[in-house]
C-alpha cells in the first residue's frame, strides 16, 4: 500500500528541484510545468514552461522546479489554452512574482501561498494522488478510467494520449542521445514512427537532437 504523498511532498505542486551549474539548458518535451531560474549580469530572471511537447533551449539556468501541471491552472489560466507557452514576468504578471524573490529557495514559499490561497476539492486531490505517484512510482494512469481522463483534462490540460505521447518521446530522446539502453527504440515500433514523431512535435529529426551537445532536462523514466 502507498502511503499518501503529502508527507513525502512537502511543497505544494513540487515534483523535483535542483540547482545546476549556470548555461544553457534543453527542455525535453514534458507533461508536468517547468519553472527555471535563470541568472544573467547579476539579473535574475524567471522562466514558466507550461507542459510542451517540444523542445525548448533556455540560457543562464541556474535552478529548475518541475512542477504538477495543475499548478499552471491555479496560477497562470486555464492549462489547455497554456500548453507549449513560454512565460516571463512581460508575458503574465503572475511570474513577476518569482522575480522579486531573492533566490529560488525563498521562491518556495510562493508554492505555500498560493496553496493556502485557494480551496482544493476532492477531484484535485484525486489528481495530485494519480500524479504524484505516476512520477514517482512509475504506477500508469488508467487509461480505460473515464474519470481519470477527465481530471487529466480538467487539472493538466492534456488528454491520456498526449501525456503518454509526450513522455514517450522525451524518454526516447533522452536514451537516444545518452545511450542508456540497449534498445533506446524500445518505445515504438520501429525507427520510423520515432522519426515522424520527433519531426511533428519538435520540429525536427532524432539525428539532429542526438548531436546538441547541450544538457537535458527531463525524459528520466520511460512511461510504464
């Protein structure tokens, strides 16, 4: 039996953070939102991804939050019309809100407000509990579950089948590029339904994202 993720999961909407050594960073295509902190001059300035399935290239990281996608809809708008966006404080004023913290620890605590600004109803909790453990105990969303199908619209604004789609070719690109498994195809059929998908959500070929010598972010677990 699981034991509920509230006690493993200390700050509201947060899956994963972690510093990184200041540079340019590639977002593999992701279903969960992505807020980076990045550091140029002396400036500090944030940076809100909303899932995408592309590839999005952002300079001077030095902090990432992944991020549950429902925090887009309790901050940002509604999460189907955000899909793919790219936010800066000029973008939503909401973001602003991170620039005027000093760091992104001290941004944590914007997750806390906003967590006790709002009233969580029973679906979302239902929601957080299927995330939470699909991203951390690799448990599958039921897909033949209507329910579950409308909270992912509802609270990630993507369908079953666009997050499956999603995680299956960040995995992918990720294994392809670093080599770690023995058949880094192993999540479709064959080379060239790999290809066309790569093409129609990034915008170009496995070979190309292959050859970036620039780190990834995202695409750690392949999708059960």
């Amino acid at each position: 039996m699981h034991r509920d993720h509230p006690d493993r999961r200390p700050v509201p909407y947060l899956l994963r953070a972690e510093r990184v050594e200041r540079g340019s960073i590639a977002f593999l295509p992701s279903s969960d939102a992505v807020v980076a902190f990045t550091r140029h001059e002396g400036r500090h300035e944030t940076v809100a991804l909303s899932p995408h399935a592309g590839v999005v290239v952002l300079d001077d990281v030095v902090a990432i939050w992944s991020l549950a996608p429902h925090w887009v809809k309790a901050l940002l708008g509604p999460p189907a019309a955000l899909r793919g966006r790219v936010l800066r404080a000029s973008d939503h004023p909401a973001v602003r809100l991170f620039d005027d913290e000093a760091d992104d620890r001290s941004a944590l605590s914007l997750l806390h407000d906003l967590r006790a600004s709002l009233t969580v109803t029973p679906d979302e909790h239902e929601f957080e509990r299927l995330w939470w453990h699909h991203h951390h105990d690799g448990e599958p969303l039921p897909s033949a579950d209507r329910r579950v199908q409308r909270l992912m619209v509802r609270f990630a604004g993507q369908s079953l089948t666009q997050i499956a789609a999603v995680e299956r070719l960040a995995a992918t690109l990720r294994a392809d590029r670093d080599r770690t498994g023995s058949n880094v195809l192993g999540l479709y059929a064959d080379g060239s339904h790999y290809a066309r998908q790569c093409r129609r959500m990034t915008g170009r070929a496995p070979a190309e994202w292959r050859n970036v010598s620039l780190p990834f972010y995202g695409g750690m677990t392949a999708p059960t």
